[in-house]
C-alpha cells in the first residue's frame, strides 16, 4: 500500500501556518506531487479554507473542535482528500490553540495508521510578533496561560521555525534565533519567511526526514492548557454587504473592516491572537489580517476588484470575553457599512471560549 506523507505544521494563533502551508503545497506541487490539505477550527465557517481553495488546493476542514479531540474525523477527512487519487503529500495546520499535537494526534496516527500514512517530524512556527515577548519572560498581552501554551507548542515541536524573517532586522532575527537557541537548545531552529520564501529550502529539506520517535509525551498540565484556552474569546461570523446602486472596492472595505476591528479592541484593550476577515465576490477573494496589538493590520491577498455586494467572513481570536469581541465586530461592521453608504447583513454568527481540551488518545509512551 502506498503511504501517503503526513505533515503536520503548527504554531500561535496568527503564526503564519496557512501561508507557509500554501507554499509548500505549490513547491510539492510544482515537483511532480499530489497535494491535499486539512484545516481546523474550534468553530464554523473556517476563512483558511476558503482561503486556500482560492489559491487552487484541495481542502479537507476539521471544523468544531481541535484535531486531538476529533481525530477520527481527521483521519475521515484525510481519507476522502484526492478521491480517486490519493495525495502524495498531505499538509495538516492545527488550531492556534492547540498543543499535546504529538501525543494526541500523531503518535496515535503513527501506531494505528503506520500502513496508511508516514510521519514527518512536527514543525513549528514561532510567531515572532508575540515570541520576543514570551519567550523574554512576559505574556505578550494574553493570561500566563496562554503564554504557557505558546511555550509549550514550541517545547514539543521536532523542527522550530522562526517565522517571518523578512519583518525582522538583522539585529531581532539573531536576539529571536539566540532565545530559542537558549531554551531549546536539542532542537533543529531554522529562520524562514512563508510570505517571501527566504529560508524555504532548508523548511523543505527539514521536513524530509521522518518524525522522530519521542520516547514520552510533553509534560503538560491540561489545567494550565484548558485555563489558557479559556482566556480567549472566539468568533466566527458570516455576513453579506452590499451598495444598493454602486460599486465600491472590495480590498479597501475589507482592509477598513480589520482596521475597525483593531481600535475597537485595542480600546478594549484585547490582544489579538489573529483577526483574520476573507471577502468573496464573482469568485475572487480578498483577506485582512491583524495579529498583534503592536502590528499593522494588513491585506494579504487582494482581490482588485469592484463590487457591488459581497460575502464576508470573519474570523477573530482575541484575548478576553468572547461577548465583547462579538460586540467589536458587530460595532466595526455596522460603521463601516453606515460610513460607505452599505447594507450589512449578518446571516451567522458563534462566539465563545473554547472548552477544555479532551483527546481521543494521548500516548504517553511509544507504542509498536
Ligand atoms: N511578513 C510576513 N508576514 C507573514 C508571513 N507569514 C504569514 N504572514 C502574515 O501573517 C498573518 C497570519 O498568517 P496566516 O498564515 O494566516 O497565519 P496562521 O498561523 O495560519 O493563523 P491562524 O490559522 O489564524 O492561527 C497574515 O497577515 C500573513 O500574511 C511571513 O513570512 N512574513
Ligand atoms: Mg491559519
């Protein structure tokens, strides 16, 4: 039987795990591969995997909780990916929340799966927008719970990627490589950048080698982890805009919508994770993004289109009560709408914090 590579790229909230996802889909694919990808969300109405099937790739979503809770949907899901055809290579993003990956979803694929599937090692992308922060002592803005989860990812990666290299000077790549270098000083540290792809091919040679047998699990308090969860609000919201006679420009009202969205939380003074708006229209996609309270928000894929109604999908992680974040984004899209003249229509809408993490397996030693 054929096995199929699994490859399971994780990180923070805002990491940058789907753009570096994507672009090692298309280096897989631009060689020859068959490629399938898997995404995952606490909730509904997923904006990466619009997002990635706008750029051409087969997605899988495990929606509604985190792969260590639904890991029989993920295999289900992987399964199904290529039809008739199964993928070569299959390309995994947790949720940004989420640790224990190796202990609950891995080693459990690798023991059960071993025929199906062949592991490469855990990669992790080290945010560096929050990491200066966190792994100099403080908490970045989130509860020292959230900050202990941060951590904790980064303790259980095989390979740490500091991500975003192009944001950094000189000067902060070498502080951010010398911490990590500090903390974890057995593992494989590259510096790599998902948007430019400076560091990729190293990202790409590290992830031939095969997972590494780990001989016990992270040692984790599920106590600390659920707690820090809990810390952060969610939501997920669908709406629909629309200008009754004429066009308006679907980049600019995106953009303007995270921009809303970033002084109503800075006001309300929550960090955020990653606040992530996808628009639609006539089969184009424009995406904004805001990932910490120091950064700027930005437009990561633009559309240039003009429009006169479109689709929009809101997805925001922050830290604080999910009650509040729901009236930011509620506040934010009523007055950007009202300012440009728009109807706004929320057709759904989830908030809550996510609940506390209970795995299907957690494999504390290596089984045969
Ligand atoms: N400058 C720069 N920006 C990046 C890089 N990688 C990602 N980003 C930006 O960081 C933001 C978050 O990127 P995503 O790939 O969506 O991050 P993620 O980890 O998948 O986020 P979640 O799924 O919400 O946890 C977007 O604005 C990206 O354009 C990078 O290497 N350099
Ligand atoms: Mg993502």
């Amino acid at each position: 039987m054929k096995q199929v590579r699994f490859l399971m790229v994780g990180g923070f909230l805002g990491a940058g795990k789907t753009t570096a996802i994507a672009r090692l889909a298309r280096h897989y694919t631009d060689h020859g591969l068959r490629v399938g990808l898997v995404t995952n969300d606490q909730a509904y109405g997923l904006v990466d995997t619009l997002h990635l099937q706008a750029q051409g790739f087969e997605v899988g979503e495990v929606p509604g909780a985190c792969f260590c809770c639904k890991f029989d949907e993920l295999i289900d899901t992987a399964a199904k990916l290529g039809a008739d055809q199964q993928p070569d290579v299959i390309l995994v993003e947790p949720v940004g929340s989420c640790t224990d990956l190796m202990a609950t979803v891995l080693q459990p694929l690798q023991h059960l799966y071993s025929n199906q599937y062949r592991l490469g090692p855990l990669m992790v992308l080290c945010k560096p927008e929050h990491g200066r922060k966190i792994l100099g002592g403080e908490t970045g803005g989130f509860s020292p719970q959230a900050a202990y989860i941060f951590l904790k990812q980064l303790e259980e990666a095989q390979v740490i990627v500091l991500n975003k290299t192009d944001r950094l000077s000189a000067a902060e790549r070498q502080q951010m490589l010398k911490l990590l270098g500090e903390r974890f000083p057995e593992k494989n540290i590259l510096g790599a950048s998902g948007t430019t792809g400076e560091g990729f091919a190293e990202v790409v040679a590290s992830l031939e080698q095969d997972a590494q047998t780990v001989e016990s699990a992270l040692e984790i308090d599920y106590d600390i982890y659920a707690e820090g969860e809990a810390a952060l609000g969610w939501l997920n919201c669908a709406a629909h805009l629309e200008h009754p006679e004429t066009t308006w420009s679907l980049d600019e009202i995106t953009q303007l919508l995270v921009v809303q969205f970033s002084q109503s939380l800075l006001d309300a003074k929550m960090e955020p994770g990653h606040i992530k708006v996808l628009a639609s229209a006539e089969g184009s996609t424009a995406v904004a993004n805001w990932v910490a309270s120091d950064s700027p928000v930005e437009l990561s894929a633009a559309s240039k289109l003009e429009v006169k109604t479109a689709n929009l999908l809101v997805n925001a992680r922050a830290h604080g009560a999910p009650e509040k974040l729901q009236q930011c984004v509620q506040d934010s899209l009523r007055a950007i709408a009202a300012k440009r003249g728009l109807a706004c229509e929320i057709t759904s809408v989830q908030y809550f914090r996510p609940g506390r993490p209970e795995p299907i397996h957690r494999y504390t030693t290596p089984r045969g």
